[in-house]
C-alpha cells in the first residue's frame, strides 16, 4: 500500500492510505455476494451493449438492455445488502477515490 505524505503551511503530515482495488476486494470478501456479482457482471455488459448498440446503429432493443442493466444492478445491491455492506457499493468507492486524489491536489497547491 502506497502512503502518501501531504504538508500544509502549518506543517500538519496528512496520511492518505486509500488503495482502491483493497477496498473493492474487501468489500466482495462474502461468497454470496461474490457469485450474485458473478451472475450480475454479464447481464450488466450485455445490457449495457445493448443500449451502446441501438446508438450506433445495430439494431438492438435499448429497452431490453435497460432491463439487464437495473437487473444486474439489483443483484449486486443485493449481494452488498446480504454481506451486511450496502454502502460499500462501486459508486461510493470510486467517490471516496476520486475524493482523497482532490484533497491531494488540494492540499499540494495543484
């Protein structure tokens, strides 16, 4: 894990210590959780494909693509409600990525 150190004008040593691959693979540690995202992950890209697709032009039903889509997604907030971790969703720790780089940029004046 890389650690980061941050000064301030006031000399105050910040640790930024969030690895973003350890968070995800910490919180899909439940093997139900781990096999409802086994059978989420390819409903999801094939929705999503479906939805790309009728965009450019293959002739695919957006609406059937849009029915995987939540459809996978409901399995895997199902396997994070099961594992007793909703809040540890995708979304949410890619927030709290994207959030401690900011405070990075922020705190070394970028």
């Amino acid at each position: 894990m890389k650690q980061v150190r941050l000064k301030t004008d006031l000399s105050i040593i910040y640790h930024m210590n969030f690895n973003l691959i350890k968070a995800i693979k910490s919180s899909h540690s439940n093997p139900i959780n781990k096999t409802l995202h086994g059978i989420g992950l390819p409903i999801y890209v094939i929705g999503l494909s479906f939805v790309i697709g009728y965009f450019v032009g293959l002739g695919t039903s957006p609406l059937v693509g849009f029915s995987m889509w939540l459809i996978a997604i409901s399995l895997f907030l199902l396997g994070h409600y099961v594992e007793g971790n909703l809040r540890a969703i995708t979304i949410i720790i890619i927030y709290k990525y994207l959030r401690s780089k900011i405070q990075i940029l922020t705190i070394n004046g970028r």
